[in-house]
C-alpha cells in the first residue's frame, strides 16, 4: 500500500487521482488492504455494484 495522503494541493490530488477508478482503488486498499470482510456477514465474496 501507498503512503497516505494526508496534505496535498489540489494539483498533487489530480496528478495522484486523475480519475475516479484511482480513487476508488486507493480508498478500497486502504479500507481492505488485508482482504474483503463483509461486516454483516463474514463473507469475503463482494460485487461492484450500487445500493
């Protein structure tokens, strides 16, 4: 995992998440960095997807 981001200028934020799919990729290593737990279940099976 990268290191986090804790001050950047918006310049340095666009060059490091130029589009959402960066985003979404650092935020989902950052939560699940060890493995998808589902926190209902237990389950380690997920599905993109909206609510």
């Amino acid at each position: 995992m990268e290191k986090k981001y804790e001050s950047l200028t918006i310049f340095e934020f666009q060059q490091r998440f130029p589009d959402d799919e960066a985003c979404m990729e650092y935020l989902s290593q950052l939560k699940w960095g060890k493995g998808y737990v589902c926190s209902r279940c237990g389950n380690t099976k997920y599905c993109k997807g909206k609510k």
